[in-house]
C-alpha cells in the first residue's frame, strides 16, 4: 500500500510529434493518479520541437488542467536525452516518472512502482515483459543490447529500454545527461550507491504514429555505452585507464630498443636503421607518452568538472508552469 498522502510526484512526458495521443496520454494519467492517494501530482510535457501540432495540443491540457500540467518547448529537437534532462529540472516531486508520450507505457503502473519505491528503493525500473513489438526489429536487438549493457556495466536489468521508470528525485538531479545516456540512468544511479530493482509493467500496441526509433541508433547507443563503462570504472581516476597502457606501450618500447641495441652490438652487427625495431621502439615511446599526457589533461578536466557549475544541454523557448 502506498503510504497516504506522503509523495508529490512528477510525470515527465518527452514529446515528439505525438499530437493525436496527447489527450487520451493525459487522460490515462490523469485517471492513473486520481486514484492514488498522492500529495498531489504534476505533468510536465517536455515538447522536443515537435513540427506537428503536440504543442498546440498540449497548450490546450495547460487550459483545462493549469493545475497539474506544466509545459516546456525546446527551441529545437535536441533528442529524447535532452528534453528528459529538461523534465527532470523542473521536476518538483519526490518521485518522478519518466513515460513515453505514445501510450506503449501504462500510467495504471505507477501505483505500483510507488509502493516498490516505499520499500526503500531509489530506482524502480520497468520491465516490458509481454512487449508488444515486432520480433526480429525491435524485441531481438533489444534483448542483446539489454545483455550487453548488463554485462559491461555490472547493473542487471531486463529491459534498460524501457522509458517508465521511477527515480527519487535527489537521485536524478544530481546528474548531467549527453547524447543517448537516459537509457543508462540505473546504471549511472549505481555509480552514486542508489539501489535499484525491476518491476514488469503493462506494454501496449501503439495506436497513432511511427516508432522515432531506428537502427540508425544503435552505433550511438554503443558509444554512449562505452562513455558509461568508462565513467563508471574510471571517471574520478582517468590516469589509471590511461597511464596503464601509456606505460604498458613504453615498457615494450624499451624492450624493443633493447632488443635493438643487442643486434646493433653483438655479432653480425645489424645496422638498426634497417631492422624494424628501432622504429618500433620509437612508436611505442611516442605512444605511451601520448597515452600518459591524455590522463594527465583527463585528470585536470575530471577536477574542473567536479569542481565548475554544470550547464544545462537544452535551451528553453517557453515554459508555463503549474498554477497552484
């Protein structure tokens, strides 16, 4: 049971092109959260420069509900991880919930993730079980992605695709979001010692519109999965990645000039500039010295952005907030 009265939370609704399931969206969530008992609630539909008419739509749930819904419109399309970034900024709840604006998500689950979260968990993620998505495009692709971020990452979930999910608040506002990274929050949670399980939740067929996602993404997803494993393994300590194999590359560099000097001195007396291993060794010095200096310029960057205000990665036209 979801302890009364106790939690205001904050649904953050990432918009592109969805005009037609905006309204039955904030129905369904508007229903969803009627029949908790919440503190109060808020909707902040995040428009990521939609060219339909979503925001129009939108504007018109600000009229008729200005005391849950608040809106933001992005200058531009800056991509799912910006426009999410920006919900959560603004987000004034203790718990908050990111959801797809076209209906795939069910609201009817957040009731149950609140009661997951009073268990003393600060990360509920969901987790399609039943996903309603072609096979071979979108469930097969998704399966191995979700092994591989498991694996590389060390945070075991089912489905990091899946956009419902619930964060306390304290956790997610702590972080800075780039290129695809909102599929890594729980990851990047654990990195901060926020505990983290999974819930099954209800996933629908998509009644309006066409999937934004495309295999296009995948490169960028791995990507982004490489920056994830680095600064969860390494991002206070860039010198110990780096000057590792700096001065792993230098150690053979010597060992090839070594190798080099003894053909150089000893019987038959091989002229150096003709063996390839004095021009390995030098290789391998440039190399390691490169390796080394990259940690050292990471260390006095990871010291400036622990250090320095964080900038946001979106640039607001417009904000309406709630009238309360």
């Amino acid at each position: 049971m979801i302890k009364e009265d106790t939690h205001f939370i904050s649904i953050v609704v990432p918009v592109y092109n969805e005009e037609e399931s905006l309204p039955l969206l904030h129905q369904q969530i508007t229903q969803a959260l009627s029949a908790l008992p919440l503190a109060g609630y808020e909707i902040i539909f995040v428009d990521d420069g939609s060219t339909d008419q979503s925001y129009a739509q939108a504007q018109r749930l600000y009229e008729e509900d200005a005391q849950h819904v608040h809106l933001i419109k992005l200058r531009r399309n800056f991509g799912q991880t910006a426009a999410m970034a920006a919900g959560f900024h603004a987000a004034q709840g203790d718990i908050i919930f990111p959801i797809d604006a076209d209906l795939q998500n069910d609201p009817n689950d957040i009731g149950r993730m609140i009661e997951k979260m009073d268990e003393g968990y600060d990360v509920v993620s969901g987790w399609r079980a039943d996903r309603k998505d072609k096979f071979l495009s979108r469930r097969l692709p998704s399966i191995l992605a979700n092994q591989l971020i498991s694996t590389i990452t060390g945070v075991h979930l089912h489905d990091y695709g899946c956009t419902l999910k619930a964060y306390h608040r304290d956790v997610v506002q702590q972080m800075r979001f780039y290129g695809e990274m909102h599929r890594f929050l729980p990851a990047l949670a654990s990195w901060s010692g926020a505990t983290i399980t999974e819930l099954p939740v209800n996933h629908r067929e998509r009644q309006f519109g066409t999937s934004k996602y495309g295999i296009s993404r995948t490169l960028r997803v791995v990507l982004d999965l490489l920056t994830v494993k680095f600064l969860l393994s390494y991002a206070t300590r860039p010198m110990q990645v780096f000057g590792k194999f700096g001065i792993i590359m230098m150690a053979l560099g010597v060992g090839s000039g070594l190798f080099s000097l003894v053909q150089k001195v000893f019987p038959p007396h091989q002229d150096v500039t003709a063996s390839p291993w004095m021009y390995i060794c030098i290789f391998l010095m440039l190399g390691g010295l490169q390796l080394l200096s990259i940690g050292l310029l990471g260390e006095i960057n990871i010291r400036t952005y622990f250090e320095s205000q964080g900038k946001t990665i979106y640039n607001i036209r417009e904000e309406k907030k709630p009238v309360r």
